[in-house]
C-alpha cells in the first residue's frame, strides 16, 4: 500500500459506537487481541455460538480488523473435533490470550475438562501454535498447566494471560475466584513451566487477569464480581501494581490485592448506560500511541443470547484507555460508551507503507531495496530507504522489523537514528548516543516504535503482536533537530514491513467528575432514637445508644423469595443527592463468615433494591454493591465490586435522573478513612419507581456481631 497523503490526524475519520462486534457477532465474550504482520487486528473469543439462535458452539472464533471498528469473522481456532489430546469430550474451551513468540503465534486457552481425573471441572491451560493469526493451530501434548487438586474439587486454572519481562523471561498469569490469580514463569518458548508459582490475589475475588509494564511498574488489570448474572451483572476491571512480575501488587491506596480486605483500583465500571458486566479486556496501542481496550459487557436490556438463563450475551466493546495520576481508567473514568460518535483509534498514519504492492513509488533511495512477500528486503550494504514525506512537530513512528544475520535496522528521524542489532537498542541524536540491550535480539519480527515529543525521543522494541511488553526502553534528550526527512535505515540483510508515521496522542490527564457532596439537606446522628426512620419487618434488637445505632447483624436476608430480613427507610430527598453513612462492623480477617454485612440499601421492594454493604464473602472482605430485580418469572441478583472496606467503613449512593430517560442512576462509593472515596458502577430502576434510602445488618448471625451505624446524612449533590 502506498504512503498516505495528509495530515497524521486523518488517520482517524469518522466514528464509531459499541459493540464493534456487531457486525458479525451478537456476543463475542472474553475478548483477546494481537496484530498480525499482515497489519490487520485479530480478535479471539470465548466458544459460544455467535449469533441468537444458531445454538452451535464456535471452538475459539476469530475475526479480523484492519480499524479496530469493523471486524469481520475469519473462522474458529479449532474444528469440532479439534480438542486437546488431553481434553475430555464434551470439554469447552474458553478465554482464549494470543501473543506473537519468536516467529509464531502461541495461544493460550482455558480447558474445562482434563482427562485422568473424575471431577467435573478439572480445569487445565492448554495452548497450540500457529504460523499466522488465523492458523492452522496446532494442539500442544499436554497442558501448560495442569488442574491444581483441591481436596475433593480442583483450583479454577481457568483465564490465562501471557506477558513477556524486559529481560526476556516470559510469565503465564492465571486463575479465577475459587483458588485465587497465580503467576508462573515459562520456559523460552512459552510452552511449559518453569520453578513454582507465585500467588498475586487471593482468591474469591478476582479473574481474567491481563499484565502490563508501563514506566517501571507491572499493572495487574483482572476482573471482579459475577460475569454472567443476565440483567444483574456487576462485572468490572480492578488494578494494582507491583515493581517485579511476581508482585505484591497493591491498588492506588496501597491495599495489597492478596489482602482478606483486598484492595482494587477501579479501572471500568457500568455508568448507568445500556452496558453493565463489563470486563474480562485485552489491551493495546494504535499508531498514535494512544492505549485502547477492548472488553465484553452485556445489555441489560438484552442481557442473553437466546431464552433467559441461558447463555449471556456479551458483545465485544471498544473504548480509550488513559493513564491519569500513573493509573490505568477507560475513558477517564467515565466508563463504557453507549452512543455514535466515538474518536476511533489511529490505525493509519501520514506515512502508511504496507508493502502490500510490488513497487516503492512513495520512497527515495530505492535501489537494492525490493518488496518481497509483503515486506521490503534490504539484502547487504549500509543504505537508507527515505519516505517522499517528511516528519515534524510530535509525533509516533514505528516499524515492524527482522535481521536474518548481524546487521542493524531501524529508523532514521530527522537528526537522529534508532536501532536494533544483535547487541541491543541504540538510539543516536548528534553526539547524544544511549544503548540498551535487547533480549532474543530480533531474528524474529519485533516492533520497533519511537515517540518524539520535542526533542525528546523515546524508543521502545516490543514483539511485533504490538501489545505492550517492552523488551528494551530508552529515552534520550536529542540534541539535534527530529523534524525532517523519515526514513528506513539498514546495514547488512533487514526486513520492514508496517511503516507509519501518525500525530501523537494527547493523553487525557484529568479524570471524568464523580459527584460530590454539597449542601447537607438532612441527616440523623442517632443521638436520640430511630427518628423518622420507617420499618420492614421491625428489629427489636436494633437500638440507639451513645450516639449510633447498634444493630446486632441478623441470620436473614433480602436475596431471594424469602425475604426475612429487616430494613430501616426512609424517604430521601427529591432531586440529585448523595446519602452516606458510617458503619463499623469488624469481621475480622480471612475467616469464613458468609455473608454477614451491613450497610445502605436503595429500595423499592424486597424483590427490587440495591444493597451497598461491606461483606463477609468467604475468606474476603468486599464492599459488594448488589442489585435484585424481577426478570423473566424469575428473581435476579449479582453484584458490583467498590473499594476495600475497613472494619470503619463509609459508604455513599449517589443518586442522580437521567434527563433523557427519567430512570434513577444509584453510584456507589466507599472510603476507608471518610476522605479518600473509591468510586464504583451504577445500577438504575426505572422511571415512575420511587427508591427510598434504607439501613441493612444482616446475612448471617453467628458468630455474634453488632454493626454499627453512626450517622445517615443527604447530601444536595454539587
């Protein structure tokens, strides 16, 4: 494909709106992503079948993008009777993580299935290797991990994600709720493990994990809370971060993700449009050097794929991921978006070579260059193949680039060259020169992309699947100009292929507003008695006494038919507000305590609240913001995961109408000071019900345990 004319910032016309898997697919679950060095995107999903009422299973579907908006489906990984030789019959493969490993393409799978052991869900990580994206993918013998025993179950070895460190040793993420998230190295070729592994969160709390090292940190993303309760899934994406592969990852407050009271720094969360379940993501950068993920949700208004209760449909969505404060947050903070007119991402630049023709007509120097299956082949010499185009202001190149033997290859812009020889990354600007070495050199297809911002250019080899692990940084202030003529630069035989040139991203720095509260409009400080508190089935032992309300937690609850808990109400104001209380209930650590909790309740009937509690679930400790509802003769309930509690907790709803539709948006938050608030997602009821505000303290009785409510206060939202 020839250089493209224009500004760099056409690379990025028109809109989009979610899901960008509409267009083959009505669900498109657990969502992975690479490039390939065709220069298209590929996308792998769960095995479900694709559209409503098909009923056929696809083993791993795969589609193809060449905008990261309009996908098109290529085919499954796998054929019906293309399982695992140690798989089960029958067995699913699900989750599929696909990375690009020293000349092929390796992906990894979740297997429900493993023979040689009686239980149902023995889960095992397979993986198979392929020549190109799209296969044909071969089965490996044996699992890269095998089921983990459990006394008479098995661990949940479900949910793998590859990452590669900068000094070459290569790491499998994995597991699920039952068993918690686990990290082990593999050996060089990614196809068996290597010493034992390592714990880095604690189970009951965490799955999907996907890692990225940004700026000296590695940032553990992994989803929480239910995937697929239909119309009451709370799925989301929480971080932490560490300084080594192996942790401890902690959240932005310093809560360790392997903690009973375990932290989490919201990433994506449902905001109260059509989309709620999101997670399980994959991530990557466009040409612009802008970061993007790509994840599931579900449509609360069409939340399976055929009948209810059956399997959930959750479409493939596309949204801005931003680094705000040294954190990872899509689009700000501000959640999924819902509506037309989305920016999509660059996926074309100023300068756009492809070499999918057989001429160079957009480049000078030609001779002893020629295109070659694809890519452009520099055989001997030292030359440099100069684009018609020159560069200037800031800006992102970035090549994709092999050395069959010892020579070099890389970029020349403007005053300055980057690149990669046997001996690592060098990158030299007048007499300004820095190298780094560059583990596995580049035998095999790297990407080598260089941001320039003013005169500092900062140059980055990663594997040529683009996602994000860097095997050799660096970072020099250029003492000459880096405007001008943009070109390929090789001594010795070099290969190129998928040369662009875009403008560079103006990262979004300020987060989106969460409310805040304003003018206090009412409270009670449980100073003197119950107030004008109302009740559903009245507590006799809940009592007020120096100024806050005990409530011994009681052996009842509101999920369900049964409905034998109890709630204090009362009507909140009108119009936006916030109501917060402070509650201390000490659950202890790490013991099993299910599910006693207590905490604020939105409530329009037993059948019909969200409840916003710190809970006891298992060993954990989570601030669970749950919602049931009426849906298809049945009740449902999931939940939605906010902040780490304290045994002091303060928790907040923010209640807002939507103008455009009159439902009532609750936000929930929590605080584990009363200062610094960890916002989480919305759940909405729908216009013409009037929640009020309520008090809960029940899922469990024993052990004994008062909770304790010290004040309730409105809030008129700023």
């Amino acid at each position: 494909m020839s250089l493209v004319a224009g500004p760099a910032s056409a690379g990025a016309p028109g809109s989009y709106v979610n899901p960008v898997s509409a267009g083959f697919a009505d669900t498109f679950a657990d969502p992975a992503v690479v490039r390939g060095l065709d220069g298209y995107w590929y996308s792998y999903g769960t095995s479900d079948p694709l559209r409503e009422g098909e009923g056929k299973h696809h083993r791993l579907p795969i589609a193809r993008s060449s905008d990261l908006v309009k996908w098109t489906y290529v085919g499954d990984a796998f054929g019906e009777n293309e399982l695992p030789p140690y798989a089960e019959p029958g067995s699913m493969l699900w989750a599929p993580d696909v990375r690009y490993l020293d000349g092929r393409y390796v992906m990894y799978f979740s297997v429900t299935n493993t023979t040689g052991n009686p239980h149902q869900w023995d889960y095992s990580i397979g993986a198979a290797t392929a020549p190109t994206p799209t296969g044909p993918w071969t089965h490996q013998s044996a699992p890269v991990v095998a089921p983990r025993p459990s006394g008479n179950s098995f661990w949940n070895t479900i949910d793998p994600a590859q990452f590669t460190d900068v000094d070459g040793r290569r790491y499998l993420y994995f597991g699920g709720f039952f068993g918690g998230l686990w990290v082990t190295e593999l050996s060089a070729d990614g196809l068996r493990t290597v010493g034992q592994p390592t714990q880095v969160a604690i189970d009951n709390k965490f799955e999907g994990s996907y890692v990225v090292r940004r700026d000296g940190f590695y940032y553990l993303l992994a989803s929480s809370a239910n995937c697929c309760a239909g119309p009451t899934t709370g799925y989301s994406v929480l971080a932490g971060r560490a300084t080594s592969p192996r942790g401890p990852f902690v959240d932005k407050d310093g809560q360790p993700l392997l903690a009973s009271r375990a932290g989490g720094t919201p990433v994506v969360n449902q905001n109260g449009n059509r989309w709620i379940g999101v997670g399980h993501h994959a991530q990557l950068t466009d040409l612009s050097g802008q970061d993007w993920m790509l994840y599931h949700g579900i449509d609360r208004d069409d939340p399976f794929l055929d009948g209810p209760y059956g399997i959930n449909e959750r479409p493939m969505l596309l949204d801005r991921l931003d680094w705000i404060d040294g954190w990872p947050v899509v689009r700000a903070g501000a959640g999924p978006s819902d509506r037309a007119g989305e920016t999509p991402p660059v996926t074309r630049g100023a300068v756009d070579e492809r070499f999918d023709g057989d001429g160079l007509s957009g480049w000078r120097g030609t001779s002893g260059w020629a295109v070659h299956e694809g890519y452009v082949r520099r055989t001997e010499g030292r030359a440099t193949l100069t684009a018609k185009r020159g560069v200037g202001g800031d800006f992102r190149a970035e090549t994709d680039l092999r050395l069959p033997g010892a020579g070099t290859a890389g970029l020349r812009i403007g005053g300055a060259t980057v690149v990669v020889s046997g001996d690592g990354l060098t990158v030299t600007a007048g007499r300004a020169q820095q190298t780094v070495a560059l583990p596995g050199g580049a035998g095999s297809w790297r990407n080598l992309a260089v941001t320039v911002k003013g005169r500092t250019i900062t140059a980055q080899v990663t594997s040529a699947d683009r996602l994000g692990d860097p095997q050799a940084t660096v970072r020099l202030d250029s003492p000459v100009p880096l405007s001008g003529t943009f070109g390929l630069v090789a001594e010795g035989a070099a290969d190129f292929d998928n040369v662009s040139v875009a403008t560079l991203a103006k990262p979004v720095t300020r987060p989106a507003p969460m409310p805040q509260p304003g003018r206090l409009l009412d409270s009670d400080e449980f100073d003197t008695d119950q107030g004008t508190w109302e009740w559903v089935r009245q507590d006799s032992n809940a009592r007020v006494s120096g100024g806050v309300l005990r409530w011994p937690v009681q052996g009842a609850d509101l999920v369900g038919t049964g409905n034998t808990a109890s709630v204090m109400l009362r009507t909140p104001p009108e119009g936006d507000y916030i109501a917060e209380t402070k509650v201390t209930l000490d659950l202890g650590e790490n013991a099993i305590r299910n599910y006693q909790q207590a905490g604020l309740v939105a409530y329009v009937s037993d059948d019909d609240f969200a409840r916003l509690s710190q809970v006891a679930i298992w060993n954990t400790r989570q601030v669970e913001y749950g919602r049931e509802l009426p849906f298809a003769d049945r009740l449902s309930y999931g939940g939605n995961i906010v902040g780490p509690p304290a045994k002091t907790t303060w928790l907040r709803l923010a209640h807002h109408v939507d103008p455009a539709n009159g439902e009532h948006e609750f936000r929930a938050a929590s605080s584990r000071d009363g200062k610094t608030w960890t916002w989480g997602g919305v759940w909405t009821f729908p216009k013409g019900k009037t929640p009020r505000i309520g008090l809960v303290a029940h899922g469990g009785a024993q052990p004994a345990v008062d909770a304790e409510f010290d004040y309730v206060r409105f809030y008129r939202t700023k």
